[in-house]
C-alpha cells in the first residue's frame, strides 16, 4: 500500500528535524525518514549553538522529534534506498529498506555525509573524544593541551594553522604528505604559529587508562600527545539526488549538489540540507538550511496550488 504526503524529508538530523517543523506548524502532511545515523554521533556534546551549548546530539534530536510530532509531523525509523518521480512534474515515490513506499509532491534531502577515518590504528576508536577534527566544536574543551594534527591532504597545514589559536603546543605529523608539498604560505604561517612539523609516517595512537597519551610513527619515535585532530575523508550521501538527475559540483571535500540560495537543487521540487549540500554545515547552520528550504517549499506549493485553481 503507497501512502502519499505533501512532503517527504528524507533525513532526521538537525536539518531534516527543523524542515519538519516548519512544515507541521505550516499544516503540511509531512513525513521525516531517518535511518537513525546522524554524523555527531560519536560527539558527547555539540557546541556553538546559541542556548543548547554542550548539549549532548542525541538530546537534541529526541527534544525535536518531540516538536515534531507535536505538529502532526510522522517519523519512520527506516532508510530511503530508491527514488523515482513521475514524468517532470509529478510525485516522487520513495522506496524504503522496509519495503514500503511512500509518496510526496516535494521532496527534502537532507541525508547529511559519512565521514572516512584514516587508517591509523586508534584513531576511529578515539574518533569524538580526543581524536577531533573541529576546533570551533571542540577547541574551548581542549585548549592549551598538547595538541597532534595528522596530515592527510596539504590542505591540513591550514587544520594545523588553525588549531593552534587554542594551544601553543601543536605538532603537525605529515603522515601522508611530504614537506615539499606544503606551500610556501604554509611552512612560513606554521612557523609563526610555533606549530612543529614532523615528517614521517604515524603508525599508531598510544593510549593509557582511556585516554590518548601519543603518537608512534613508523620508525618507532614517539611523541607524547594529549589531543590528535585529524581531517576525516568526507563521504556525501548523495544518491538518491543523483537517481533524480541533480547536477553535482565537485569540491576538494566532495561531490555536492548544485543548490540555490534556499538549498533548492536542479531537479523541481527537490531541496538539500545541512550537510546533503554542503561539507561545513555545522549543525547550527544544518538547522537553518532546513528552516528556510520548508519555508520556501511551502510557499512555492501554495502559490502553485492557487495559480492551478485560478
């Protein structure tokens, strides 16, 4: 049996919850997907978002599937595998890894992306705790220890250069990248900030009574750290868009859809969210993205419905 919505959010992170809430206080039959894989979780809290700093990501997300549901807005724990769409303009129907299927005249995707650790031992274990990849997330609760970067691309040296406004004491372990592939801009700006470079391949994390206490490279060398950030390979969700025919940009993080100002993408009637659209939607800016896509999806329903009824 097919059951038909006016909107789909397929997604049940910050952006996918604060689309839903738009929608159920906009009276729109809405259904949210979530597979129930949102990116922070290996995070113990979130920070930066005004009023619900150090909030632990499962809190928030069980406060707003609560606002949700308090709008008439239905949630599925389930994993959208397919998508399809009638003709240019007609619904889309989403097949569901349950086997159901479900139908809307718009669609929200806010799928969000994965996040590929690097294949160093201890590493995705400690992947939230003290293996980090934000400062702006994380910096306040670990600064002025003795902070390790781990270089996967050149473009770490700027992770590396930008960790270092929360500790003085910063080594950049170039791993995977060779000391001539740093620009000139990076080996002067990593000196000025006092970061000590260390080439050389890391072989593993060292760690006593839980908690980090070093990096042993390859040679056996062993440097004493308490906080490892790391550039984890981003991996978009972006398959159902891509089944829909939406135009993809690539990005050094990336393959992203091509989105307008309200998140809306090249297929009609197809919004992205948070990180569907983008590598640095912090969940802050995934809230946002997901309140002004609803608010222009229903707008743009309400005056297609009344130029049709003209």
């Amino acid at each position: 049996m097919t059951e038909t919505y006016e909107v789909i959010v397929i997604g049940g992170g910050a952006a996918g919850l604060s689309a839903a809430l738009v929608l159920g206080r906009a009276r729109r039959h809405t259904l949210v997907v979530d597979a129930g894989e949102p990116r922070n979780a290996p995070a113990a809290h979130m920070q930066g978002y005004l009023t619900r700093d150090g909030m632990p990501p499962a809190e928030f997300l069980d406060l707003g599937r609560e606002e949700i549901a308090g709008y008439g807005v239905e949630l599925v724990r389930d994993r959208a595998v397919d998508v399809s769409r009638d003709g240019d303009d007609g619904d889309f129907a989403v097949e569901l890894a349950s086997g159901r299927t479900v139908r809307a005249r718009r669609l929200i995707v806010a799928t969000g992306l994965r996040d590929e650790m690097p294949d160093v031992p201890g590493v995705a274990e400690r992947f939230g705790t003290d293996v980090l990849h934000c400062p702006y997330c994380h910096g306040w609760e670990v600064r002025d220890r003795a902070f390790g970067v781990l270089a996967t691309t050149p473009l770490s040296a700027h992770q590396a250069i930008m960790v270092s406004q929360w500790s003085k004491d910063v080594t950049f372990f170039l791993h995977e990248v060779a000391e001539s592939d740093l620009t000139d801009d990076d080996v002067r700006r990593l000196a000025a900030a006092g970061v000590k470079v260390v080439p050389g391949r890391v072989a593993e994390l060292t760690v006593e009574d839980d908690r980090l206490t070093g990096v042993r490279l390859a040679d056996g060398t062993q440097h004493a750290r308490e906080v490892l950030f790391v550039a984890p390979r981003p991996v978009p969700q972006t398959g159902l868009l891509e089944k829909l025919g939406a135009e993809l940009h690539e990005t050094p993080f990336g393959s992203y859809p091509v989105v307008d100002a309200t998140g809306l993408t090249s297929v009609p009637g197809v919004w992205a969210a948070g990180n569907a659209m983008g590598f640095s939607e912090q969940v802050i800016n995934a809230a946002s993205a997901g309140y002004r896509a609803a608010a222009t999806l229903n707008g743009e329903l309400l005056f297609t419905d009344l130029d049709a009824g003209s």
